[in-house]
C-alpha cells in the first residue's frame, strides 16, 4: 500500500476525538435510562410489576432484568467495561423486543431506540471488544 492510500484510510485526529465524545454521550444517556429502568423494577414499581405479571414467566424475571439493566449501565461508563456494557445492555434489549412481539403484542419502540444506541456503542468501541474475546478462544489474534 502506497503512503498516499494509507494516509487517506485513517482518519483524521479531530474526527476520532469527535466520535469518542460522541460515544461517551451515548454512553451517559444509556447509563441514565438504564438506572432509571433497573431502578423502576428492582424497587417494584406498580407498571413493572404488572408488565411481569403480564409476560407470565413471575417476579423472579422483573429482578434479573433489573440487574442486568443496572450491572450494563454501571459498566457503560467503567472505561474498561464499555465495550461489554454496552453489549450486555444491546442483548437485554434484543430479549425485550422480542417479549413486546411476541408475548405483550405490542409495538417495541423504547427498546428498538435503546438497542440502536447499545448497537451504536457497541460498534464503536469494538476494538475494545478483540483482546478480551481473544483471550477467550473467540477471535482470532
């Protein structure tokens, strides 16, 4: 590769500094909806208690959702755990969809919006992601 060609594939300095701006302020605002949702149904506030009761599987699984929503919104902003926070927070979302489809029948807005910006994150900060996942045995170096 050409000094020209390779020069023109990074990206500029200013514009990744913009991007990781960027992704923190993602970061913070999944942090604040995720604490306020955990908190919602660790507390046993009345509308989680009846949307568990709706989805019929018992009040057990309105306190592991609750857990993981605060477990992913502490590790959102631990510069070390972003990256899995942020993915933790995307695989919550992606079971919420799927609840609101195909058990409560309706529309998934909320979690739809919350897993494009989990995605977002997620995507972003993927080179976060490679060492760990290759000292697992689930990438290759």
């Amino acid at each position: 590769m050409s000094q020209s060609t390779a020069s023109s594939a990074v990206a500029p300095a200013g514009a990744s500094k913009a991007v990781n701006i960027a992704l923190w302020v993602v970061q913070l605002l999944l942090a604040l909806a995720f604490l306020g949702a955990s908190s919602a149904k660790l507390l046993g506030k009345p509308e989680m208690v009846g949307l568990f009761e709706a989805i019929g599987i018992g009040q057990w699984f309105r306190y592991v959702t609750g857990l993981l929503e605060a477990t992913g919104a502490v590790l959102v902003v631990v510069p070390r755990t972003k990256a899995f926070g942020a993915a933790l927070l995307a695989l919550v979302m992606v079971g919420a969809i799927l609840t609101h489809l195909f058990i409560l029948h309706n529309a998934p807005t909320a979690p739809a919006v919350l897993l494009v910006l989990a995605g977002t994150v997620v995507w972003g900060r993927r080179a976060d992601l490679k060492p760990a996942l290759t000292r697992l045995g689930l990438v290759k170096p």
